[in-house]
C-alpha cells in the first residue's frame, strides 16, 4: 500500500516548505513541493526609492541576507547602465564569496552531515585508526590521535549527561547509516572544527560589511567602504592583510578538511550517486565582475541540457538576452490568479489560496522556467558549467574529489556520478575550493587597484523621467538568484525576486512537468518509513534553507506519525 | 561584565519586527557604555555565534507566541530563556535554538540571559508596527535600560534634538 509522507514546515523564517512524498514497495513513487507561506515581500517594495530596497530585500531570508542585498543593488544599476568603480567590484566579490563560504561550511557539517555521519557510532571507534585513515588522506593540522581522543572524550560527556544538544534529533543506528567508526569520529571532529572555521569566514563579511549579519557597505552605484591604505579609520593595509590571513585559514580547512570529507562520506555512500539526479537542465549565471561595466567574469555562468556537459551555452554578463529572455514563472500549479507564465518584469502576485490539490495548486512558490522547462540551479549547476568552459581550478578540485572518491572506494567514478544527492554535496565543496581560488585573486586585484592610485567606491546612481528595467542576478551558494525591477520616475513600479529555492523547489509547471525537488525524490528508497531519513537526504542535498518537520501519512491523509526533522 | 542586547526578529513582518524595532530605538536615544554592545540580529543564526558566544549577560528581545494575549508583555530569565527556545514558542527558534545548541557544546554558553518578550497584534507583511504595538516599543526600551543599568552598565540619554 502507498504510504504518504508529508515534511512540513516548521519556522516562517526563511519561508515554508512542505514536501509531500508517496511511497510504494519502498520506494518514492510521486513527490510534491509545497511552498506553504505568501508574504508578497515584493509588495512593499511598491512605489519606493530604488535606492533603498536593497536594505529591505536583505530581509527576506534568515540565512541568504547579505545574497539579496547584492541582487538588488545590482539590478538598480543595470537598469540605470550604471557603471560600479573596479574597487567596488573586488570588495563585494571577496564579501559575498566569504559569505558562500561560511553557507556552504554551515550546510555540510552542520545542517546535513548529520543525515549521513552517525555521532554516536564515533563514541565505538579507535581513535588510532581513525587517525591513520586521516592522515593517509590529508595533511590537516588537526587530525593527531590526541585530537581525536580529545574528540571521543568530549562526545563521551555529552552523550553520558544526556545533553546532546545540536546532535539530539539524530538517525543514530538507522539502517541507511554506512560509515565505519571511524570515519564518523574524523567527521564529528570536522564538526567541531568547522564551528570555528565558519567564524572566520564571517569576520570577512564583518570586516568588509561593517557589520553582520545585515550589512551596511552595499549602495546603488558601488560600495561605502573609504579606502585609504594609511588611515585607521578605514579599509587599510592592516585590514586588508586580515582579510588575507582568514582567507588562509579557511583554505586549509576546505582544501584539507572538506572537501576530503566529502570525499571519504562520498565513497562509503556511493549508493547515493545513482539516487536524486532529478533535473539534469542546469543554469547557472555569471559571477565575480572583473570590470566596471560587468562585461568580463571571473566564474561565467551559462546552461547545459541533460546533464551533457557538450551542450554547454554560455551566459556571458549583466545583459545576456539569452539569460534575460529565457527566465518566465508559470503559476499554474502555485495558489495565484493567472495560469500564463509570465516574464518576471510583468509578474503578477496576486494570491489566489485554495487547499492542496495535488493534481490542481499546491504551492506559494511558482514555477521558473528556462526557455519553457524546469532546471536546477545551485553548486552543482556552478560547478558544471564552469567544468564544461575547462575552468582550470575548478577541474583541479573536482579531479581531486574524484580521485579521492575513487581511492577510498575501489571504484573509478566518472563525472556521471555528479548528477545525484551526493554529487550535490561533492559539488558544494568543490565550489567552496574554486571560491577560495577567486577570493585570493581578487584580493590580490583590490591591493593592486588601490596600489595604483585608485580609491573609487562609487558612482552616484541618477533616476531618469519616465520608466526602465533592470536586472540583478547573482550565482549565490543555493544557485541563480536574480531580481527584476522596473522603475517609473525614480520610484519602484514593480519587483520580483526569482530565488534559487523557486527554481529548485517550483512545482509542477505549465505542462505539468515536476521541478528538481519533486523530480530528484523519484526512487528514492525507503529503508524505515517510521524514519524516512532518504527523504532529508535528498532534499538537503540542495540546501533548503528551512527546516522540516516530518509528518508520516497514509493514503487518507491521516496522520499516524510525526517525526521532527533538523 | 560583558553585555549584549539582541534584538531578533522579521522587520517585513510587522509585529515580528518588535525586536529589531526595539534595538533601533535603543540606538537612536542612548549612549551605552563600553561593556554593552546593542545589535539588530535580524533573523539570522548561526552569524550571530561570534557576537553572542561567552558574553555574561545576554538581553534578547522578540516577538513570542505563548498563548496569552497580544499584546501582553513576557519576562524570562537564566535558564527559562533557553528552555523556551527549546520549545519553539518564539518563531525564531531555528536560529537562536541552534547557537544555543552549539554554544553548549562548544562550552561558550552565556552566562546569563533574560529575555523581554511580546506577544504581536499581527505578522503580515508590512514594514511598521502596529498601533497598538507602538507604546510597547517604549515599555521595552525601558524595561532594557533599567535592567542595562541593575547590572551596573552605563546608559546616557541622547540630547533630545528639538
């Protein structure tokens, strides 16, 4: 019998989300997607100065701030043709990077590790062993036998007093748990370290922002940070030399930690390459402007079609008419009126609440297209796309996640095994190397810059009579955000923010077709349906940023049993 | 003493937004001394471990839902503050749950907390309080100053600016 399994929202923060899946012979056989909350953020933005609405878009979401700070600014200028000083290019360049960092750190090992790494199997291993596997495969600092005693004792503790505080809504012991001991132990220890390792990352935001977690520096037209190399007031050589050293820091830990982490799960978990491939149509937008006009990138987006790396195409800058043309929302299946999908500068948001109707309107999230069909944004998109432009670091770090995979598991995988919940994962971390890469040149092009006499931050935006439009985009660490205004007499006429979690977790679309959330749970397997812990594998593997609370259903709809989710 | 003064909350959610709207308030009519460090911590979570991790004393203030009437005023202290967020009445228990689960193990845990709570008139979409909420804006920017200066802290009144 069909048993259906219901994750359901629990926090308004970043906005709901409620999947709904139905299994059979254990397995997923139908999949729903459910944004379960409509704020109409973009109504408020109705009839204000453009110039302000980047403090009010920061708002929207609880983790991607400083990404919606950065979108809207963005889309202000390209509606204005507003040329951004190269200083100003470079400044938010290594910002928002250290912003994916600290994202893409938080999400492995705090936020989903935890669906894969069994804490409490750690407390049974040999820290010995534990170390020898470690240190066979990486040089980081903090993988000694002393440590990772330290590590088990500390565990130890917590698990004897009972407080298991972050760790108590765990799968311990759940059959779909595969890891040695051992490698539960390098990862627990990881855990820790990336605590301190993601603070680090944040100081840069800080730094650079002059204040977290909202910050303050973006402007329309640039940035308001004041350069001067001497003074102790303002973005200097000391600061910047900082900046330096934390980028250092987490260099190490992604290139010595992470990424050979989510080597290490990666190999024990091969299963999981053949499982959550969904949508392989992936998008994925430029990033890091090298010039004042935001015509040449350093991470240049583009879009691949069924998951052939071959069919590569291009997203080459801020006016791409391929990118610009392409994106349309259809609300069929979303509580909205008007079932034409609709190009973001003429969307409509205009509620439209009925229940949820599986084969009518289902969500609050619509359903963003690329040129008519679903795609899936994200690292794994990035990473693709830049893989299939020959991006020199980028191929670096995927050969060597890889190799790594291949070594530990006996098994030689091939770029294939990317298109999958735990392809997403190695994609993640591959992009936080590549990141890390383009964080050191840029900061190596702002000392430079500055060095040569320049300190411009800003150029002042001015509003034409009469109506423009403009658009912001932003390869953020969930995928393509872009936000679309149009601006009649200086003032805000309309507003539409198309985010990474829409196209990923859209529902079906004008024909009907699921998106990549609904389409990646297909075949899923089901081990315990009391604790569908596949479900949260998959899902996460995307980097929702909600949480979920789990609701097991039969095919009534009654609700037999409730499983809280982290 | 270390002393820091969180505001936490959605400003696009009107009421939602008591928290921030409070701290805002803070800033604009008070001085405070060195060892207090007054932040509008939005609706994030795990960027805020560095501002709150081993600080003495931390005075959060934000919109809860327990039950009781809107409007009506809730004061928690020490170890209430977390047990409250443990039982997801505030709906911010995402984030500020997390750090404390991860200042527990990290052994970074504040010493103190008390937290000002109120109950919202409404969450929908909207940039303002509501009416009603307003005049509570100001009873909890009392209520933190006097518990800023019961713990020893300097608060000085901005010249009002005619």
């Amino acid at each position: 019998m069909a048993k259906r399994i219901i994750v359901d929202p629990v926090t308004r923060i970043e906005g709901h989300l409620r999947i709904d899946v139905e299994v059979e012979n254990g397995q997923v056989s139908k999949a729903w997607s459910s944004g379960q909350m409509w704020r109409g953020i973009e109504n408020i933005l109705k009839d204000r100065d453009p110039r302000d609405a980047w403090a009010f878009t920061q708002r929207i979401c609880g983790v991607c701030t400083t990404v919606h700070a950065l979108a809207s600014v963005r889309a202000v200028e390209n509606a204005l043709d507003l040329e951004v000083p190269l200083n100003a290019q470079y400044i938010r360049n290594i910002m928002v990077s250290a912003h994916a960092l600290h994202d893409h750190i938080v999400h492995f090992y705090h936020l989903s590790a935890l669906d894969w790494v069994d804490i409490v199997s750690a407390l049974e291993a040999d820290p010995k062993e534990a170390s020898k596997l470690a240190e066979s495969l990486s040089s980081w600092k903090l993988n000694s036998v002393h440590e990772l005693t330290a590590v088990q004792n500390k565990l130890k503790s917590f698990v004897a007093s009972g407080q298991l505080g972050i760790f108590a809504n765990g799968y311990w012991g759940h059959k779909a748990m595969k890891l040695p001991p051992e490698v539960n132990l390098i990862a627990a220890a990881h855990y820790l370290q990336a605590l301190e390792i993601q603070r680090e990352a944040n100081r840069i935001v800080t730094i650079m922002g002059g204040k977290s977690p909202h910050v303050q520096n973006l402007t329309v037209g640039g940035v308001t940070n004041s350069i001067n190399l001497d003074s102790q007031a303002v973005m200097n050589m000391e600061r910047l030399m900082f900046i330096k050293t934390l980028i250092e820091k987490m260099e190490d830990f992604v290139k010595n930690a992470y990424m050979v982490d989510v080597s290490i799960i990666g190999a024990f978990y091969l299963d999981w390459a053949g499982y959550g491939k969904g949508v392989t149509d992936y998008l994925s937008v430029p990033e890091m402007p090298l010039d004042t006009k935001g015509t040449e990138f350093a991470l240049k987006g583009g879009y691949i079609a069924g998951g052939d790396l071959s069919t590569f195409k291009p997203i080459t800058g801020f006016n791409d008419k391929y990118f610009i043309d392409g994106v349309k929302e259809s609300s069929k299946h979303s509580w909205y009126h008007g079932e034409e999908a609709l190009h973001p500068w003429d969307g409509e948001t205009e509620p439209n609440y009925d229940d949820f109707n599986d084969e009518g309107q289902y969500s609050w999230i619509k359903s963003p297209t690329f040129n008519g069909k679903p795609a899936q944004v994200g690292p794994l998109a990035n990473v693709l796309c830049l893989a299939a432009q020959g991006h020199e670091s980028t191929l670096q770090h995927l050969n060597f996640v890889m190799d790594t995979v291949s070594a530990v598991s006996g098994t030689k995988i091939g770029v294939s095994a990317l298109h999958s919940t735990i392809g997403r994962h190695a994609a993640r971390a591959v992009r936080s190397g590549v990141l890390l890469d383009e964080m050191n040149k840029q900061w190596d092009l702002l000392v430079a810059n500055i060095g040569s006499g320049d300190t411009d931050t800003f150029n002042q935006p001015v509003f034409p009579k009469g109506e423009i439009r403009g658009v912001g985009f932003h390869e953020a660490p969930r995928g393509v955000l872009s936000h679309w205004v149009v601006i009649n007499d200086g003032k805000i006429k309309n507003y539409q923010a198309v985010v990474p979690s829409t196209w990923n977790a859209g529902p079906r679309n004008q024909d009907d077709v699921p998106g990549p959330y609904e389409a990646s749970l297909m075949g899923n397997p089901i081990a315990d349906p009391e604790r569908p812990l596949e479900v949260l594998r998959t899902v996460h593997s995307f980097d929702p940023c909600i949480a979920c609370a789990i609701h097991l259903m039969d095919t009534e709809h009654q609700e037999i049993v409730k499983v809280k989710a982290l | 003493m270390s002393v820091l003064v969180l505001g936490v909350g959605n400003i696009l959610l009107t009421d939602e937004g008591i928290g921030v709207r409070t701290v805002e308030s803070l800033l604009e009519k008070y001085q405070f001394s060195d060892d207090v460090e007054v932040v509008d911590g939005g609706t994030a979570g795990m960027e805020l471990l560095e501002i709150i991790a081993n600080k003495e004393h931390v005075i959060l203030i934000d919109a809860v839902n327990t039950g009781a009437e809107s409007g009506t005023i809730v004061t928690l202290v020490d170890e209430e503050v977390p047990a409250l967020f443990r039982s997801r009445i505030s709906p911010h228990q995402l984030g500020i749950s997390d750090l404390l689960g991860v200042m527990a193990i990290t052994g970074e845990t504040p010493k103190h907390f008390t937290l000002f709570g109120v109950v919202p008139f409404s969450m929908a979409t909207g940039v303002e309080l509501t009416t009603e909420m307003l005049p509570l804006k100001d009873i909890l920017v009392n209520n933190v100053v006097t518990k800023l200066e019961a713990l020893g802290c300097v608060v000085t009144e901005n010249k009002q600016v005619a």
